[in-house]
C-alpha cells in the first residue's frame, strides 16, 4: 500500500472530501486546505511528496500558491497538479512557467486522477534516486581523491580516470544502462590504498620485497573495504582485478586475458594511461603523445587489444586529449 503524502488544495468542501475520500482509498495519506495560505500554513507542519491544486481560490489563489511553494528550497522538488475547471491557455502557460508538472482539468474520472497522481509519484522518485546517486558519486570522488593525494598524483587523478574510461565504454558500443558498475569501479580503483603506508606511496626508491607485498595487496583490501555496502557491489570487479594483466603477469591473482572482468580491462587502461602523464615520486610525467605511444606498445602484453583499439579511435578523435587538457593542472 502506498504512503505517500498529498495535500488536496481545493475552496469547493463537497469536491475537496470527494478527492479525500478517492485518494484515501487507493491508500495515500491526504491532507486538505481551502486555499493557498491555509494550505502553506499546514505544509510547515508536514511536507508533502505531492500536492494538488484548484487555480481559483479566495485569500489565495493557486498560482499565488505555487509560487510561494517554488520560492522555498526545500520544497521546490514537490511535484505540483493543477486540478481546475479553469482551461484557459493563459493559466497553462503561467502555471508550466512557474514550474506546475501537471494540469487536469474538472471534471475528472477517479481513474484519470489516480493515474496522474501515481504517475507524478513515481517520476518524483526516479529524479530523486537520480540526485541521491549524484550526491553518492561526489561523495565517493573526495573520498577517493583524499587517498589519491596520498600517492602523489596530480590533482584530478580520480576524475580522470573516470572520464577516460567511461569514453572507451562507448568506444566499445557501451549503453548509459551499463555504465553504472565501471563509473563506481573508476572512482573506487585505488581505496584499498588506504591501508599502505605513506612511506611507501611515496618512496622515490625501488621497494623492498615486502613493501611490494603491500603494494600487491590493496586491490583485494579495497574490494573487501566495500562488499557490504550494497550500492556499491558492482564495482567489486573493477577494485579487485585493475592490475591484473592481459598476459597474466598482473596482480593479485595472475588472472589471463578474459579471466579479467572486462570493466577493469577498461579502467586498466584508463588508470594506466593517467598514471604515465602524472608525476609520480619514482617516476616523472611523460606527455600524452609518449603516453599514448606506450599503450599502443602493451597491446596484448598489460592490455586487452580490444580495449586499446578502442583507445585509439577514441585518441584519433580527440577525445582523450580533451580530458587531459580539460582535467590536467
């Protein structure tokens, strides 16, 4: 059963009941006013998650209503349905102006009213989960980015990463439907690194063996950092094996060619890529054009050729040279 909240603004008592008693059937939780200023005052008592409106009212009317509704931050996302008798053009246009989702006019079936209502709902909350998901991938890239600072990378590394990888996915015929696990995994490859010591991210000589078991380490720390978070499982695959290598010589676990997950294939690129054109303490920065001529040269040893062959069409279109230049310092 539904529990969503709506707030029925309507001057008409026999109407304003009306739509009370057929909302509250279908198992919303409804809430009235006679007007706009009645129904202001009873919205700083409970926020609805969507309200219905009459155009017409006395004290104040609907449009008046809807602008003072929009004025206030937190409630500018609210969807908001005109249900009026009033058709004219004019009002369709002020109310779409001042940001209205809907516009029903009276007289009205049950069916008509329900189905307009659900669907407002439902639309309300894919937007939401879109922002809420937006505020987790920012989240995730200071987090990253806070770690990265650790190693030394040029400022951006993260971003980058994410960028370049998300670019040879569409190289490769990728859908937006399919991006969600590579863009998580690109923001997430190094959190393992968390847990090395910053004497060895940044020593400028060749590490002792067991400063390199560390080091061989953070791939399985990271994806064992995220397993119980749910949102982010897909991007296990990508912290896990981004340092495997297409001809086995990678780490942790030594995987093959298509024993590696395909979307840290990508983000091995990606990572490597950005790793060769940023200064790092044991080594410096080459250009893109050098950088660009070494993954060409690991085709088929460090890298899948598919997904260097992708890189390079992505090179000839200039698509890598503008996030470099765009993200660099």
């Amino acid at each position: 059963m539904n529990r969503e909240t709506l707030l029925v603004v309507e001057d008409n008592h026999a109407l304003r009941e009306g739509l009370r008693e057929m909302l509250g059937m279908e198992g919303f939780t409804v809430l009235t006013a006679s007007n706009g200023r009645e129904a202001l005052d009873s919205m700083m008592a409970l926020t609805p998650d969507l309200i219905l409106s009459d155009i017409a009212m006395p004290e104040m009317d609907g449009l008046a209503f809807l602008q003072e509704v929009r004025n206030r931050p937190e409630w500018v996302t609210i969807p908001f349905v005109f249900l009026t008798a009033r058709g004219e053009k004019e009002d369709v246009l002020t109310g779409k102006d001042l940001g209205a989702e809907d516009y029903l006019i009276k007289p009205l079936t049950r069916d008509e009213l329900v189905t307009a209502v659900r669907s407002r709902l439902s639309r309300s909350r894919q937007l939401q989960m879109v922002q809420l998901q937006q505020s987790y991938e920012t989240s995730l890239t200071v987090l990253a980015n806070s770690i990265e600072v650790r190693d030394q990378y040029t400022r951006g590394h993260v971003e980058r990463v994410t960028f370049y990888a998300l670019t040879l996915a569409e190289q490769l015929g990728w859908q937006e439907s399919q991006m969600e696990q590579l863009r998580f995994g690109a923001i997430l490859h190094d959190i393992g690194k968390v847990h090395i010591s910053e004497d060895i991210l940044r020593k400028k000589e060749p590490l002792e063996d067991e400063e390199w078991e560390e080091i061989r380490k953070h791939p399985a720390t990271g994806a064992e950092m995220i397993k119980d978070i749910p949102f982010l499982i897909p991007a296990i695959p990508v912290v896990r094996f981004h340092h495997e290598r297409w001809d086995g010589k990678g780490y942790p676990y030594g995987l093959v060619s298509d024993e590696i997950p395909l979307v840290a294939r990508i983000v091995s690129v990606a990572d490597g890529f950005d790793a060769m054109t940023t200064s790092r303490p044991y080594h410096p920065a080459l250009s893109i054009d050098e950088a660009y001529e070494e993954i060409m040269r690991k085709s088929g040893t460090q890298f899948d050729p598919a997904v260097v062959a992708a890189f390079q069409k992505a090179w000839d279109e200039g698509l890598i040279q503008e996030i470099a230049a765009i993200n660099g310092d």
